[in-house]
C-alpha cells in the first residue's frame, strides 16, 4: 500500500468506526425493509446453493449474511467480514445458526478464514476500499477455481434521488457543495459501468455480466421521518459534516427534503426508485 491509499484505508474504518456505524446499527431494521426487493434480486442474481461457502463482504448488522446461512443451509458455511466494530458486535449478537460466522477487519488486505470459497456476495458494501483493484484481487484469493463474485451498487447520482434530493436541498439553500469526486469510496464509487469492468479486469476475474435495473426503496415511514434519515446517512450527511449549520437550518433543509421526499409517496407510502448495478464476475 501507498502512504496515499493507507491514509484514505484509514480514513474509511474510522468513518464506520465513528458515531456512523451506531447509527447503522439503530436504523437496520428501517434499511432492511428498504432494501427488501434490492436484496431479493442480489440472491437471485447470486444463484445459491445448500452446501455452499460464502464470504459477505461489508456485511454490517449481518442481515444478509444470515439470508445466506438460511440458503446453504447446515452443510454449508458463511463468513460476515466488516471493518466497523459496532456493526460487527450486533451482526455476532445476531448469529444463530452454526453455519454463520463474523470476522472484524478490512476485507482488502487482512486474511480471512475461509478458503475455497463458492462466493463472495456484498450489498453495498465494497465500494469503500482505498485500492479497489488491490483489494478485489485480495479478496479473489478466497475463492475456489471457478468460483463466483456476485454484488450490488448504487448506479449514476442523478438516477439515485436517494442521494440526489438531500445534496440537492443543501445546494439551494446553503449554495454550491463540492461535487462528489468520480470513484472516490463512498456508496457511488462504482456509479460508471467502465470503472466496474476495469478493477475487475485489472484483479483478474473473468466473465464480468453487469445488469442495471430499475427497483423501488420501500420505505416504512412518512416522508418527515425520511427527510431526517437522509440527513443523517449517505452523501448528505457527510456535506452536512464538512458545514457548521445551526438547528434552524437543519430544519429548514429538513423542511425542505420532506416537500422533496412528498413527491414520491402513493397509495402504498413512500417508494424511492433507485437504479442499482447488479455485478457478477468469475475466478476465472
Ligand atoms: C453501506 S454499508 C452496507 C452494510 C450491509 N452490507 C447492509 O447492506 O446492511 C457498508 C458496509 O461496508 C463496511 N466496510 C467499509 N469498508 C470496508 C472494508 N474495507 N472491509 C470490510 N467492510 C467494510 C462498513 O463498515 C459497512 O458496514
């Protein structure tokens, strides 16, 4: 590693070891809800089967991980890698099938225990490496000849009003932000389809299949209680954390994101659309 990658490496696990990964922690069931349809399609996507080892990369609270434990069942083997310590203490508190383990670390660079693996399966979680090319050539060493990488991304900025509307509603108010850099970690880091095929490319894995599709974000509140959410995670809220703002103007701007927020609420309450990669790759 580069002095470079290992500041921006460390940046990245003090960002998830900050108040970032507690928040994670009390609002995974409201993401969870969110991301059922997403999540539905990555395991169909991933074509899993019973007896299979799996690695989740950046599996969080371990919502996917125990979903995978479920479909490859007592003869199979899943192993949950997160770099976040709050994340990885409730995903433990959460495991209760022996096929399910968790390991505390950078996916990236540290060994994991696992080796042969069938799949390395991630919901939003690898677009945060320092090297991504290193470390998904890294993380290809886990899998056997022939075994599978199967993962979700956010797609462009603009296609994801999830993160659009609240840089959009600090823009207005406050005036111009920094855009956010192309393929700099973060969840929109994989945002260009080129990017994706390069780094995997680069980290030798063939037949990469990249489908982006069109799906709904469920969301089970009302539009106040997702305009304060949006402020609190995502892209918005690290702007917010680079600006000294009062409590007036956060309410302003959260006044502001509800009206935002409104324009998508139905007959069956809020449905963000969203436009997701869907990336499957092979140890080729
Ligand atoms: C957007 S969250 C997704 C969490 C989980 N997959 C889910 O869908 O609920 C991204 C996750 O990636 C983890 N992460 C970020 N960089 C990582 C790295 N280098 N190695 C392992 N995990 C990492 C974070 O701690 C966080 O839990």
């Amino acid at each position: 590693m580069t002095d470079d990658t290992q500041k921006v490496a460390e940046q990245q696990r003090q960002y998830w070891n900050s108040p970032v990964g507690d928040r994670w922690v009390s609002n995974q069931a409201t993401l969870d809800g969110m991301f059922v349809p997403l999540t539905e399609a990555l395991m169909e996507y991933a074509e899993i089967k019973p007896g299979e080892k799996i690695l989740d990369v950046g599996c969080g609270a371990g919502t996917t991980t125990r979903i995978l434990a479920a479909k490859v069942g007592a003869g199979g083997k899943v192993l949950g890698v997160d770099i976040s310590t709050a994340l990885m203490t409730a995903a433990k508190a959460n495991a209760d099938a022996g096929s399910l383990e968790f390991f505390e670390g950078d996916a990236g660079s540290v060994t994991v225990p696992l080796e042969d693996a069938d799949l390395i399966i991630s919901r939003f979680g690898v677009m945060f490496f320092a090297d991504t090319a290193q470390a998904f050539a890294h993380m290809r060493k886990v899998l056997k000849p022939g075994g599978r990488l199967c993962f979700v991304c956010w797609g462009l900025l603009q296609d994801n009003p999830w993160f659009q509307m609240p840089l959009d509603v600090i823009a207005d108010r406050l005036g111009p932000i920094e855009s956010i850099k192309p393929r700099a970690p973060g969840p929109l880091a994989f945002a260009e389809i080129e990017y994706i095929k390069e780094f995997l490319d680069q980290a030798k894995f063939g037949n990469i299949e990249i489908k982006t599709r069109d799906i709904q974000l469920i969301c089970r509140h009302g539009p106040s209680e997702i305009a304060g959410f949006l402020l609190e995670f995502g892209p918005g809220a690290r702007v917010l954390a680079t600006l000294d703002i009062d409590e007036d103007t956060r309410r302003l701007l959260t006044g502001d994101l509800v009206e935002r927020v409104a324009a998508f609420e139905g007959e069956d309450g809020v449905q963000i659309p969203a436009k997701l990669h869907y990336v499957r790759a092979a140890n080729a």
